[in-house]
DNA sequence: CGTGTACTTGAATTACATCAAATGATGTGG
DNA sequence: CCACATCATTTGATGTAATTCAAGTACACG
C-alpha cells in the first residue's frame, strides 16, 4: 500500500512568456498583448513523487500544466476499488473539468517529481473572453484526452494479462538508440491494467525470462519491441 | 456474427430552426439571425438497426446529432477483436474528431432505429467564426465524452463479470413506475463489458434466477434496482 | 545495519474462456 | 399459416488464466 505524501512547494510565480516549454502548453498561441489579460497569479508547483495534486470531488479552482514527469489520474469506485484511467505528461493539462466549474472528476497523484503550472480558471476564462487564441490549444487538450482515454479501455484493459502488459511497455516506450521504458510500481501497473499487482507482477517476469524485457536496474527495463507487438495481439 | 445492413434513408433537408429537440442539441443558444450563415445542407438521417453510420479510419466531413434511438462507438484491435467504448443517445454528438480533420476513430453503428442531424464540418467552423453561441454547447460535448469515457473504464472495465452486469443494468436503467431496462444482443454486451458472449449470457441468467431481473419481454427487463446495487459492489 | 515497503514466488481456488450442442426466437417463401 | 432456414441465446463439460492467500526475498531509506 502506498502512503499518500504531502510534498508541494511552490517555487515562485510564473512568467509565462518566457517559459521554456510554451510551444507545449496552452498558452502557445498567446501574443504579448494577451498576456496583459491575466490578473491572477500562475504559480510553479514542485510535487514530489508520491504527492497529491488535487483530490476526486475536490472543489476545483485551477487547471495544472503537467511541465515535467508523469501524473496518474485516478478513479475510486464505492467499494474501495480504484482504477487508474489516464497518465499526463509534459503538455497535458489536469482538471479540465474545473473550467466547467464542476468538483475535480480524479485524484490527480505525481508518479514523479512533478512540476505545474497552477493556472485560475479565471485566468483562463478572462482569458477566453478577450482573446480566441487560447481556444484551439483548449480544444486540442479535450480531444486528445478524449482519444487517449479510448485507447486506454481499447488497449490497455482487453485481452489477457500478458497482452495487455505487452501494450503497456509499448505504450510507454521512449524511443531511442535502444528502445527502453521506465516503469512504475506493479499496484500501479495493476491500477491500469485492471489486474492484481501479484498478476502484474508475474507476468512481467515471465516477459524477462522470455527476453522481451530486460531490467537494466530497478524499474528501468530495455524492451524488445518486436516480441512485444507479437505477445500484444494475443 | 452481426451483419452489417445498409439500410439508410435521408428524411430531406432539416429546418433547425423549428427543431423539435433543439434545447437538447448543439444548437440550442443560436439565434434567429445565426442559422443564416449556414451554407451547407443539414441532412435529417434515418438508419435502421444495425447499419453503419461511419466506419473506424473513415474519411470524415461531418458530425452526427442524435436525434433518437442508441448509436454505439466501436474500436478495433490490430488482432480483429473489438470493445464497444461509448453509447450516444438523444442529444448526444458523434464524430466530434471530424471537427479537427481526423479521421473517426471508432465505428458508429444504430443499435436501434436511429435519426441523426448530419452537421457538414464546415457549418460548426463557419458557424463558429460567425457567433459565440456554438461553443458552450460544443465544449460541453466534449466534457460529456470524456466523462462517460472514464466512468465506462471505472464502472463498466473493472471487477467481477457479475458485477460488471449489474453495473451496466444500473447504467442503462429507465426510471418510472417501475425500473425497466431494455437490453441488446449478449455479444454487445460482451463488447461492451469486455466478456465472452457466453458469460454475459450467463450472468444475465443467474441475476434472472436471483430475481434482481425478470424478463418482460424478449430484451426488456425489470430490474430491482436495490439487489443490483449490492451485486454491483462484488 | 536494521526496518519497512515493494516485489517475487508458490499452492490452492475460483472465475472466466472455450468448444460443442441444444433450444428458442424471428423471418421467409411455399 | 405452416415448415423451414437462420441467427441469437442458453446450457453443459472442460480447460486455462487470473485471483487469493501466504511466505519469502530484495531493496531503498533512515
């Protein structure tokens, strides 16, 4: 079981024309004039691996720009069981939802450390209304998210364990000279695959001794892309 | 198997204006003087059960609002298997991907009779440069989608076959004197629950023989909606 | 270096899938 | 209107995959 922690600086506020990662984030159709429109602070959140971003049901005043690492949103059902339904990363945003001025729909959690921008949702709105160039970016967010939450219960929660787990490592694979992945706890790999960590947990050794992943070190592992888009169609 | 007719009548041009509906679809806030920038036919569809309305990777001109009966969104895998990830009903929009010139990412089929508006691309973009008025309506549409995209992964994708069943009742339910639910075919339920057609079937039969349903008729159900909440727990 | 947490592995059990056959519903043409 | 063809559903028997419960081991952290 994981303990939740409580680890959330706040590093200062923004300045978002000169933010490094622009052409990511929402804001990457702004002009100079439009940022005159915001009155209220955009703040850099730091969120320590394991921290709380903001909870289900929780009343909702932000959106946050993922900057760097990876959040988990998760779900809880009324009997204590919980799913985990979408990761962010850089230039994904949080609690869309907010901007609908509804209570947040999951427990937004860094699997990470974590950096944000904590952006009102009146900035947003005010935003909205003096200028049209934040729209497309917002738009964009809810499609992708969208599409990505299709996936996820297409790819990720079909077919056997072993399928599934195969199309998870192919689903977080950074390409490179050797395509590698770095993984997270097997609870959470469970969470996402609908399977028990134990389950998890087999099926991922199963995949090392069969040479389709190889453990670098802890929770990095070198994956053999072929062999897992085979076991993927199972 | 399910095969797929192409049985689709095209009821004549629409007149939005008049539209007996109109507080439930995306037009609900335009004006009188918005609908004159409307260019391009909005044809009133007709399908019969079972026909396809737009295929997966299909090239798309156009979104779809569903005026009546149940349309659902299929996905395929690379391995030919399929999952069923969202339901539309009255007032609901398929197809919004087609809004940003990409292909339709699922397969949208009647599952009953249904009637659609289909809204040419280019309305919603002209429309939108002309007046403010589509975007709440189209924004909501969105935020709509996604939430029934993770509830469907959280409540329909998780835990016992049993329990998964209940839950799909519970999400179909039509209150009124009684609570009815009508059902279709198990393999949908299949595809919908991620189950073989065979357990569905024989879930469905056991919750029978537990009296927390009783067939009215062929498809048609009464459900106790009480039993099905604590079954839904499992 | 010890302690707590996460991961792994084993054995028993259960739930679901698979294959096969029988029954039931629906529609069609004679 | 009935007989037959077709397709969906139900049910059974069997196999397999995943969960559960229970140790044991590795690993990170103070």
């Amino acid at each position: 079981m994981e303990r939740q922690k409580i680890e959330v600086a706040w590093s200062g506020q923004s300045n978002c024309r000169k933010c490094g990662i622009r052409e990511l984030v929402l804001f990457v159709d702004l002009k100079e004039e439009d940022f005159l429109h915001i009155h209220m602070p955009i703040h850099d959140m730091h969120y320590e691996k394991g921290s709380l971003i903001y909870p289900q049901g929780g009343e909702s005043g932000a959106v946050f720009t993922i900057r760097s690492g990876v959040v988990k949103l998760v779900q809880y059902l009324p009997n204590g069981r919980h799913r985990i339904v979408r990761l962010l990363r850089q230039g994904d945003v949080a609690g869309l939802e907010a901007l609908f001025g509804q209570a947040y729909e999951h427990t937004a959690i860094a699997l990470q450390s974590v950096l944000t921008c904590r952006i009102p949702c009146e900035v947003v709105h005010r935003l909205n209304r003096e200028t049209p160039r934040l729209l497309n970016p917002l738009m964009e967010r809810w499609r992708r998210s969208l599409h990505r939450a299709d996936e996820w219960l297409t790819t990720l929660s079909t077919g056997s364990a072993r399928a599934r787990v195969a199309r998870l490592f192919l689903h977080l694979l950074d390409e490179g000279p050797h395509p590698t992945c770095h993984l997270f706890s097997r609870e959470d790999v469970g969470a996402i695959l609908g399977l028990t960590t134990e389950t998890s947990s087999r099926v991922i050794a199963e995949l090392k001794r069969g040479k389709a992943l190889t453990e670098l070190k802890t929770n990095l592992f070198r994956c053999d892309r072929e062999r897992l888009e085979e076991i993927s169609l199972d």
